[in-house]
C-alpha cells in the first residue's frame, strides 16, 4: 500500500503541551519552534546523532532539545539579542553561584528602596529613549544595568542579562502584545506604571526554575552547544558532511513584510549596547532587492512571474528572499552527512492572494542536493505568536489570512 508522503497530520500541533518548559520560558520571540516539534523530529530521525545544526536557531528552541537528548548542537543567527537567548538557554551554570547573585540583586534593590543608591551612572543614550520609555522607567533600568554591569562571572551575567531585556520590552511604552514598535495611546502612557524592579524579578525567578528543570535533565550528559553569528546564504563554516542532523523553522519572508526581529529587537539591543543591531531586518534573507532573474525552480519561477504581473516590486521583494533561501539551503545541504536529515518547518504565506508554496520550494532545492524527501506533515499553529492576518492588496481594512499551518518538511541526504 503506498503511503501518503504529504499530509495533516494533528499530531504536531501539540495544543495541550506545556511550550514554554525548561529553558524554553527564558525569553519571548517572535515566531519561537514549539519545543515539542524539535524533540519529537530528534527522536524520530536523529537516532544515534552526535551533532545537529539549526541555520536560524533564534533563541535556541531546537539547540535546547538537542542537548535534552545528549546530543551536540550547532547554531547560527544574524540577530545577537537571538544569539545572547539561545546561548543563555543552553548554559549550564552553577545554581548556588546563580542563588548569591540572585541575593545580591535583592539586597541591592532593597538599598534602592530606601533611597541609598538612587542616581543611575550610564543611562544611554539612543535616540528617542524618552519616546519609548517613561523618566522613572529609565532611571530604573539603568540602575538594574548598573547592577549587572558588575558581575564577573560572564555567563551568570548573561542569564541576568536576559530577565533585563524582557524587562526593557515590557516595561517600554510599545503596545503589548505587537512584535513591531508601536506606541501606546497618550491614554494608555498615562495609566502605564510599570513596576520595573518586581518584573525583573519575577523574571528572574521564573528562569531560575527553568534552568534547574534543564540542568536535572542535562545532568548525565556532557553535549555541548556552540552559536555563531554567520548569514547561513552566505557560508556556513562547519566542516563539509559532519553534521547528522538539521532542525529548523526559517523565516516565512523577509522581515520587512513578514515577522521584524530587527524591530522586536532594538529597545533590548539598543539597551545591552548591541550595535550590529542597527538595520538588522535588511541585513536578514531577503532584505536587500535584487532584479529578477529565473532561479530555475519552475514552480518558483511561474509563482513570482504572478505576482510580477500584478506588482513588480513585491515580486523583486518575494523573489530576493527565495534566492537567499535556496543559497542558504546549499549551504546547509554540503554540511549535512550522508544518510542525515533536513527537517525544515516552513509557512506558506501568502503575496497578492497568491500562495506561496515554501514547502514545496524547500522539497525542490533540496532534492537539488541529492536529497531525497521523506514527509511532509502539514500541522495547526494553535500557540505560535504569528501574524495570522495582513493585508494581501494592501488596501485598507481588507485582511486574509496569511498562515495557519505549518509544513513540517523531511528531506534524506542520499
Ligand atoms: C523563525 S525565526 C527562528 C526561531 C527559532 N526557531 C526559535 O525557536 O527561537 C528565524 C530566525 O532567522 C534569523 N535569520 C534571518 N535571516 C538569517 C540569515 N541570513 N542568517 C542567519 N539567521 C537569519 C532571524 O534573525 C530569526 O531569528
């Protein structure tokens, strides 16, 4: 009986599971790969893998799953806030060190509220801060940062660095709940008052348990983790055929006019001094516009040809990103072993009320590379944070809905 090789399969969509356990609750993202997704692809198709690689590891999620399983993880991402978050989750520090910094804070954070430490040094001093954040806010902050400046121990300082940027995000004055920069209503700023010492740290706490549940589990192992900040269409720079296994959820577009990290990133970066931040969603796949040529994947091809008879420019936008894409799938394939899998979990958005078929592209590009597909499992996005409307003709008002599956693609190297 031949089986179906692309196909729902409710399975995947895990709408129960807990999705922020473990390491996992350290820091929101947008468009985060549900835990449940990367493990259950390690077990079923890295059986006996030592390494695995994820080109867009963002803040880590299958990096973390790797290790949860003893095996060594490999990642990449152009945005450090990402890079900072997925190193931080995989960190296996020392409890009772963390615990007396933990004190520490406390005490500190006491002295403040009794007025003995009350004039932050080294408030930054981007652009537009005051738009962003209210006085009292900023005072209170760079006294946090102040704080954590001077730790020594330089993962335990990262570990407090990421309860701070989440921090920053929610106690600014951006609409909660948006991944873009937008700000609130002058009614809304009149009634925010952040509580900006009690959100670090019940931050703090919070990703405390996390790392104890990680570390408990992580314990027997020895695997290691190791995140590198190269553009994966560019190169990647593991050797050739060394890795068993990939598991990754690449970006749906360009970040310009899908999910912004640049943007979602930058009071937090602008915060922690990360100045390679700056443009961030022009330097990510697809960010600068190149004029079309065929890529010589047909169905690709005819799809941007579509658009291109409705709108040229969206179509050189589309086009510029799927040729990063199939760079960087070329990339990833030569460090991929023989007998090793590409699992790509992918969305098919949708341009001009026209769908595009990323997980078809990827199946394509792929068996460009001697691979050969394996499954295709189509799954619900019940608990992914996505834009799940915009608008296709960019008119007003007239939204449809851009992504509400998710193709999880399974691709064997020959
Ligand atoms: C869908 S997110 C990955 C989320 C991740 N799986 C997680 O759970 O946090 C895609 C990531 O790709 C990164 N990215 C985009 N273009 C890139 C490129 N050319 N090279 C490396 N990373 C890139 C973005 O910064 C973003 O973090």
């Amino acid at each position: 009986m031949m089986t179906l090789r692309k196909e729902n399969d409710y399975s995947w969509d895990f709408q129960t599971e807990n999705v922020k356990r473990d390491t996992h609750c350290f820091h929101n993202y947008p468009a985060m790969m549900i835990p449940q997704i990367a493990e259950r692809l390690i077990r079923e198709y890295g059986k006996g893998a030592k390494s695995l690689f994820d080109p867009y590891c963002g803040t880590g999620t299958s990096l973390v799953e790797a290790n949860l399983c003893g095996i060594n993880a490999f990642g990449s991402d152009l945005n450090p806030l990402a890079r900072l978050i997925a190193k931080t989750k995989t960190s296996k520090l020392c409890v009772k060190e963390l615990e007396a910094y933990v004190q520490s804070l406390h005490n500190y954070l006491l002295s403040v509220n009794f007025g003995k430490i009350c004039y932050p040094q080294n408030i930054p001093q981007f652009k537009n801060i005051d738009y962003w954040f209210l006085p009292q806010t900023i005072s209170e902050l760079a006294i946090i940062k102040q704080f954590i400046d001077t730790i020594e121990n330089n993962r335990i300082k990262d570990f407090f660095l990421i309860a701070f940027s989440e921090t920053v995000r929610e106690s600014s004055l951006t609409r909660n709940g948006e991944f873009k920069l937008y700000r609130m209503t002058e009614e809304q700023v009149k009634k925010f008052k952040p509580d900006v010492f009690s959100m670090l740290l019940s931050k703090v706490n919070r990703n405390k348990k996390g790392l104890e549940s990680f570390l408990k589990k992580t314990n027997s192992f020895n695997s290691q983790v190791y995140v590198f900040e190269f553009d994966s269409s560019q190169e990647v720079t593991l050797e050739d055929e060394s890795v068993d296994l990939v598991v990754t959820s690449p970006p749906y577009g360009d970040s310009k006019t899908t999910v912004a990290y640049g943007q979602f990133s930058r009071l937090s970066s602008q915060w922690l001094g990360f100045e390679e931040a700056d443009n961030l969603d022009s330097r990510l796949m697809g960010g600068a516009p190149k004029e079309i040529f065929p890529t010589g994947f047909q169905l690709l091809d005819a799809t941007i040809q579509q658009i291109a008879s409705i709108d040229e420019k969206r179509a050189r936008e589309v086009y510029s990103f799927y040729v990063d894409y199939i760079k960087s799938i070329s990339n990833v394939a030569n460090v991929i072993k023989r007998g090793g899998y590409a699992c790509y979990v992918v969305g098919n958005r949708r341009v001009k009320d026209i769908t595009l078929l990323t997980d078809e592209f990827t199946k394509s590009i792929f068996e460009q590379f001697e691979f050969e597909h394996k499954y295709t499992f189509i799954r619900n996005i019940p608990n992914k944070r996505m834009p799940r409307k915009n608008s296709p003709t960019n008119e007003t008002g007239k939204t449809a809905t851009t992504i509400n599956n998710e193709y999880i693609v399974v691709m064997n190297k020959k």
